[in-house]
C-alpha cells in the first residue's frame, strides 16, 4: 500500500495576489529593505564628503563607467529628465561633468565624467564601507548567486526592469 504524503501547508495555500506574504517572505523584505537603507545612508555620508548630494553622487557614479543620455540617467536614476538637467548643470559647474554630442545622434547630448569627476567617483566607491564589507564576507560563489537572484526578482516583477 502506498504511502500517503501530506501536503506541506505552504504548497496546499492558493498563490497569486490575494495570497498574504507568509513570514518568511515578510523577514526577506524587511532585510532587503534594511540593506537598501544602509547602503543609501553609507552612500549619503560618502557623497557628503566630497561636497556632493546623494543623487549627484549616483549620476557621477553612473557616467564614470559611460557616458549616457539625459533621458537614460533619468530612467536610472528614477526621476525626471527636468531634475538630471539640474544635476548635471550643477556637475558641470564644479568641473566634474561635461556634455557633449552622441556621436551616434548628434541631436542628443550626453553627459560625461571628466577625469576630475572619475577620480571622486573612485573616491566614493572607495569609501563605501557597507556596500563592501558585507559582500566581502561572501564567497564568489555566493555573490555570483546573490547577483543572479537579485536579477531574478527585478526581471519577474511585470513590466518594471
């Protein structure tokens, strides 16, 4: 005769949007959302000490890897092209930013760091204690992992990548 296995209580719940966030999914938010706020605190003060705001440390940090469109550092950035244009210009005032052509459009402008602006920007990556001492204690492996189901969340949920 064979034997007959329960059905574990998770997998017996209906899913979907009506279904309530068990426990365990509520700590992995709570701990998502304590890191976020931890590595934009850290992020801060590391901006503050180059004289720099927040989201002029993040657009600064973006464009030492690239050059980008305004309207690509408004999508990264989350915000409007309007609030990038003031960023930039302010950027651009200190000397840490410059525009320039697309050479692929030349109606576009991009942004870009300047060689004074890549160094703060090493600066600032440098400085970031928390966003390194953490991952740090993980194997690559484990941050390998970390990295492809951090992708995974971002890419299941709809339309916003």
């Amino acid at each position: 005769m064979p034997t007959s296995h329960p059905i574990p209580r998770a997998a017996s719940r209906p899913t979907g949007p009506t279904t309530l966030p068990d426990a365990l999914t509520l700590e992995v938010v709570e701990l998502i959302g304590e890191v976020v706020a931890r590595f934009y605190e850290d992020y801060e003060d590391a901006a503050a000490g180059h004289s720099l705001t927040g989201a002029q440390a993040r657009l600064l940090s973006l464009l030492s890897l690239e050059p980008l469109p305004m309207r690509r550092l408004a999508q990264k950035l989350k915000c409007e092209p309007s609030n990038v244009t003031g960023i930039v210009d302010r950027l651009e005032s200190r000397g840490l930013v410059e525009r320039r052509p697309d050479p692929a459009d030349r109606r576009v402008k991009l942004a870009a760091a300047t060689d004074e602006g890549r160094q703060i920007a090493r600066g600032l990556r440098e400085s970031l204690r928390f966003a390194r001492e953490p991952l740090a204690g993980l194997a690559e492996e484990e941050r390998l992992a970390l990295r492809g189901l951090l992708h995974r969340m971002l890419t299941t949920d709809g339309d916003r990548t």
